[in-house]
C-alpha cells in the first residue's frame, strides 16, 4: 500500500497519469461522484453513480473515514485512463481500475492526494448511475441554491447542481431528513432551498452552514434537512480553463 503524496489536479497524477477522480460519499451505501471540470470535454460532466467496491479498499476508506471524520478531509478514488464516463452510461464499460486516496486541505485551501490504497478494479453498471450530465459554462444561475438529492434509505447526499461557470463544487450528507421520498434518491432530484440565494459566481465557501437546519423544495413538496459533513468542496480547479 502506498502513501505516495498527489499534487493538487483532478485529472493526472504525480507520475503525470491522466485519468478519472471520484469522490466517495456515504457509510452504509458508498456512492461515487465525479469531479468535474467545465473547460476539459472529457471531465465536464456531473455524475453520480455507485461501483463494487472490493471489501478491503471498502473497510480502509470507512476505517480512515473514521478517523478524519471532524477534519476537512475527502476521499476519492483515481481511475487511470482517457476513457469517456458514456462509456458507464451505455454499459459498454463494466469495470474500471481505481486507486483510493485520501485528500487533505491546508490553511491556504491546497489540496494533497495520497493514495491510502494501491489499484484495484470495482465494477460498474449502468443501471446504478442516479444522474449524468453534460456541464454547460455558458447555463444561467438559479435564483436559488439548487441541489441534486442522491442516496438510501436514511442516508440523504445533497450535490450542488452545477450550472454556469464560474461556480462551485460540493457535496454534503444531510443530518436528519425529513419528507425525502426514495423516488427523490434515484435518479437524483433537484431540490432548492428558497431561504438561500445563489451567489451566481465561484462561491469562496459553502452557502450552506454546517449544523443549520434548511427547508427546501422539491417540486411542490417541503422537504427538511440539518446540513452535516462535507464530503467535497472546490471552487478553483473547476473553473480553470
């Protein structure tokens, strides 16, 4: 196993290997999310899906993930390749090699990818992708902070739903949900949370407050939620053209 520091992009590694990032998000059911870039065609895509994970690389992120929890700290896993993600989406590509890292933020907000565990394969099926879509720079903003709903049963993700560039990047994992129904979870939902506007630019930090509760709306349905752990943020490399 290597703990080989990673420098701070998404798309190539420190031996200048290209490739997928996908942040894992969740403790009972372990969704992957994209990292996506507006201005490179391969990566400017937002999408959530779930993999088959192999137990050992499963037990070292919820071991590590254990560990880190109070800390700003991510966890992502890099698959080599210059592969398209339609490739998941049409059920051409069943599997993938990943390496698991965790991903850590200093005080000026630089982040270090260090591979916690070495290449493995996880499977992947089309039918286990919750949301896929292109990234469009020149989308309008929403008057309101717009998120995509993903997850099971009591495990409620909320994605922030990207729209025009410049924007930010984030995931969080609500604390108890309430009025979210399992048709809301997959595909993914677009919920907005009226008490909130969008800032319609890179925002410098989340507009949702860690520990607030929020209601929000999906369709013409009141939801509620308590914002908890984030499980990924990024408003610079995203936006690099």
């Amino acid at each position: 196993m290597s703990t080989e520091p990673l420098p701070d992009t998404l798309s190539a590694d420190a031996a200048g290997r290209h490739g997928h990032r996908f942040l894992l998000i969740g403790k009972k059911t372990i969704f992957s999310y994209h990292l996506g870039l507006y201005y490179v065609g391969l990566h400017a895509f937002q999408m959530i899906t779930t993999f088959e994970l192999a137990d050992a690389l499963r037990e070292t992120y919820l071991t590590d993930l254990a560990a880190h929890e109070d800390q700003q700290v991510y966890y992502s896993l890099f698959s080599e390749g210059h592969w398209p993600l339609s490739g998941i989406t049409e059920g051409t590509r069943t599997s993938l090699p990943v390496e698991l890292e965790r991903v850590t933020v200093d005080a000026q907000g630089e982040r270090d990818f260090t591979r916690i565990f070495d290449a493995t394969d996880a499977g992947c099926h089309k039918a286990d992708v919750v949301h896929y879509r292109p990234l469009d720079p020149e989308a309008g903003y929403p008057d309101y902070v717009t998120q995509l709903v993903f997850g099971r049963d009591d495990e409620v993700h909320l994605a922030h739903k990207l729209a025009g560039a410049p924007n930010w990047d984030e995931v969080i994992t609500t604390l108890d949900p309430q009025g979210f129904q399992p048709s809301d979870l997959a595909p993914a939902a677009t919920l907005t949370v009226p008490s909130v506007k969008d800032p319609h630019g890179a925002a410098p930090r989340s507009p949702l407050t860690t520990g607030t509760r929020y209601e929000g709306r999906i369709g013409e349905r009141t939801v509620s939620f308590t914002a908890g752990r984030q499980g990924w943020w990024n408003h610079t490399s995203l936006n690099k053209k």
